[in-house]
C-alpha cells in the first residue's frame, strides 16, 4: 500500500494524498477505538493505520525536496526524523500514564484526538502554505517562492506538443497542488522524450493526431483532467523504468541495513530480560535510549552533511560500523548495556538522515513520491520478514546469541553492498555523485526561459549562463571584426 501511496503522490500531489492518508489514519485510530477488545475490529484498525501513517511518512519526505533547496535538505529530513522520534518517545511516556490512570480506553481516545488534530493541522498547511516563506533567490538576486516550483508541469519534452500540453494544463498551473513535479532532475536520470525511436512522418503524424485531440479537449474540463491523469501515469513509467541501478541498491541497502536496528528494537527488551535479569520496566526504559538519541541527533546529522561537502556514503558505511559494533558488544559482554544501545542509536540516527537526503539526488523529481514509497515498503518488509526467522532461531537455541550475531553480521553485508555504492558512484559523473560537494552544497534554480538547473556554488558562484554570455560575447567580437 505505501508503493502505491508513493505513485499517487506524484499523479495527484502532496496536498490530496497528505488529506487522504491522514483521514485514513484518523479513521484507524477511531476503529481501533470503538473495536476494543474485540481482535478483529484491532486487527482492521492496524491494517489501516498502516497504510496511512507509512504513506503519510513517504509524503512528509516527499515534501521536503519539492518545497526546500537541495542545500536544505539534509537539514530538513533530519528535522522530520527528530520530530518523528519524539512523537514516538512521547507516545511511550504519555500513554502507560493515561492508562494507569483512566485505563485502556481512554488512552486510545487519547490517540484518536493527536490524530485529529494531525488532521487539522494539514488542513491548515495546505490553505496557508503559498503564505509560508520558502523562497530562493533567482538569477538576478529576487526571491522565488518555491512552492511554485511545484505547480510546474509534469511534461518534459522538446517537442512542440509541449507547448500544447502546457496550455492544457493551465488550469493545473494556477492550481495549488495538481502535480508534485517540476520539470527538471538533479540526478543522472535521462530526460523522457520518447521510449522508441520514430522516423520523421510517424513524429509528424503523432503530433498532429496529439494536438488534434488536445485541441478537442480543452472545451471539456473533465476529459482534460483525465489526459492530464493518464499523462501523468505514462510519465512516471517511464521514469521508472529508468532509475538508476544505484537508487535500486540504496533500497537493497535500507532493506538489510535498517533491520540491524529495527530487529534490535523487536527483540531488545526480552534480551534486557533474559540476558540481565533486568525487569520490565527496566529494559524498556534502557530501550527508550535508542529513541532519545534518535529524537536528538538527526538534526545535527543533517548539519553534519550540509557541512562536510560530500562522504555521504561513507557517513552511512560508518553508521552501519557503529550499528553492528553496537549489537555486537551487546551480544559478547555482560557490562551495563545503555552504552552499546546509544552507540546504535547514533549509528541508525546517521544511516536513517544520510539515507532519506540521498534519494531526491537519485531520481527524476517527478517520481520522487515513488521513490519514497519504495524505500518505505524496502524497510517496512524486513519488519515482516526477518522477526520470524530471528524467534525461530531463538526457540531453536534457546537464547538471543545467534539472533544478535545474525543482526551484527546484516550490518556486514549493508557494509559490503555501500562499498558496491560507492563504485558505482564513481562511474558516473562528479556532479551527479552522492559524495560530490556539489550535491550537498548547491541550490537547484529553474532557468525561465528553459527549465534547466544551475548549480550555484555558495562560494565560487559557478553560474552557466555565464560562460553562455562569454561565448555570446565571443561570437558578437568575431563577427563584428568580419564585418570591418
């Protein structure tokens, strides 16, 4: 389901699906409340929280870079994964009070009023937010506002059936959230223009059977919106099917590398139990250190890499060290464990912000709600396929030792397949390298007059139109002396 999210997100946009999934989750929280005790009605109120709340994490990160420079980024998505863990931390204090003292029910009306709220609170961030100031600065030093960026069309081609498609969608341009993509990528996608080779009279030919039947439509509003929707579908596609082998092995890597913490958050307390002889209470509590530092943490993890002008993947090769390292000095001593715990949170605090601000520099902006979604549903099935295999280990043995190894040694492998990253990324061009300064450093300005980026180093100000007026000039000198 947050696949599919991920794909609605970048038809339709962040502003209807964020309302759709965050009514999804608000309609969750009220049938688990009405349904209590009964399982089914629990087991029908989990199915649709989780498909809410994941696709409304996948389109929270999906707002962050359609609506932040890519030098804000990093920044940004770490403020997102702080905020998330303290929701998470204060879920875990607030409600075993509520529960003591108004008991069960009432803490999940509790729940189901946050969650109320939540929905408020996007409602009032989709009316205000062209108030909201996320501005750059153009060519000329004057302030865009970026959410504007956003009502660009999804189109992207040279032919003049774009200009059409543009008249078409100019209802989709003065509206507020019709597409999430802009016309240009910062990755090494290849711009759609066409999937197969076709002569000059099948161009002319498609063209004009294309224009014809734009310039039918645009007296009806409601087929119009119907092409714009099957436009949309065919382009993220086709975009898909040119992702780049490195985006593919990041959600490989997100898939094994993030169950080292996921799997030791399963399985934490009961190794607390078992191994310490710690009581309940106690290992939760030495649990929720994880959680802390994860709430603390990613925001200077993400000044850390607006600062360290590349090495991102590095950053996650060391965070997935400081997570196997972690487990296992767990595993192999018997000394206080909220050491090795906070050595994993800073480890996934790391790999999870690195992570998540990789992926806008991946793929083509106009399916990044899809990448999202994918790297979502890569975490989330680890979730589902991993906890079996580690309490079938458990029953089998009789402890928590090889379970653990078994954790430290997928730290090993998402280790192994960075290095294979990180080989692939020196293949490609410096400026679309993850551990290119550029990448972490720049700010994607859109060119008026034809929707390219420049890349604008904050110091060295590389601009290339520039070096356009140099060569204009150049031109403009040799002619003249042809002329004399």
């Amino acid at each position: 389901m947050v696949f599919i999210g991920g794909i609605l997100i970048d038809i339709v946009g962040t502003n209807i699906i964020s309302v759709i999934f965050c009514g999804l989750a608000l309609l969750s929280s009220f049938v688990t409340v009405i349904s209590t005790p009964h399982y089914k009605g629990l087991m029908v109120g989990r199915f649709l929280l989780g498909s809410g709340g994941e696709t409304l994490l996948s389109c929270a990160a999906t707002m962050i870079p359609l609506w932040f420079s890519a030098k804000e980024v990093p920044l940004c998505m770490g403020f997102f994964a702080s905020w998330v863990y303290w929701g998470n931390l204060t879920a875990l204090i607030i409600l075993p009070r509520i529960n003591e003292v108004a008991g069960f029910r009432a803490a999940m009306w509790f729940i189901f009023g946050v969650f109320v709220l939540e929905f408020v609170l996007n409602l009032l961030l989709i009316r205000f937010k062209e108030k909201l100031s996320w501005t750059v600065k153009g060519e000329n030093g004057e302030l865009k506002n970026i959410a504007s960026l956003q009502n660009m069309n999804l189109i992207s081609r040279t032919s003049s059936t774009a200009d059409i498609l543009d008249s078409e969608g100019r209802e989709l341009n003065n509206e507020d959230d019709q597409s999430t993509a802009p016309t240009f990528s910062s990755n090494d996608s290849t711009p759609i223009e066409s999937t197969t080779p076709l002569s000059s009279d099948e161009m002319m030919l498609e063209d004009g059977m294309i224009i014809n039947e734009i310039k039918s439509d645009i007296n009806n509003p409601q087929l119009s919106k119907y092409r714009l929707f099957v436009i949309k579908i065919k382009e993220i596609k086709e975009q898909a099917v040119l992702l780049p082998k490195r985006f593919w092995l990041l959600s490989i890597i997100c898939f094994i590398g993030y169950y080292t913490m996921f799997g030791l958050a399963i399985i934490g307390t009961d190794v607390l139990k078992s191994k310490f002889d710690y009581n309940e209470k106690t290992s939760a509590n030495y649990m929720a250190s994880e959680a802390m530092v994860n709430g603390i943490l990613p925001v200077f993890t993400g000044l850390l890499i607006q600062n360290i002008r590349g090495r991102k993947i590095q950053i996650m090769a060391f965070a997935s060290f400081l997570l196997g390292l972690g487990v296992l000095l767990l595993n192999i001593t018997d000394v206080n464990p909220l050491p090795w715990i906070i050595i994993c949170g800073v480890g996934f605090s790391l790999l999870n912000t690195t992570l998540f601000s990789c992926i806008p520099l991946l793929v083509d902006m106009s399916i990044v709600g899809t990448a999202y979604g994918i790297v979502t549903t890569a975490y989330n099935c680890n979730i589902i396929i991993f906890p079996p295999i580690l309490d079938a280990i458990k029953e089998h043995t009789g402890s928590y030792t090889i379970p653990l190894y078994f954790l430290s040694f997928t730290s090993v492998i998402t280790i192994s397949l960075l290095g294979l990253l990180k080989y692939w990324d020196t293949q490609v061009p410096l400026s679309q390298s993850l551990d290119s300064p550029l990448t972490t450093i720049n700010l994607n300005v859109i060119n008026e007059n034809n929707n390219s980026i420049e890349l604008k180093d904050d110091e060295n100000l590389i601009k290339n139109q520039n070096n356009e007026e140099t060569i204009d000039n150049l031109n403009e000198n040799e002619n003249n002396s042809i002329l004399v």
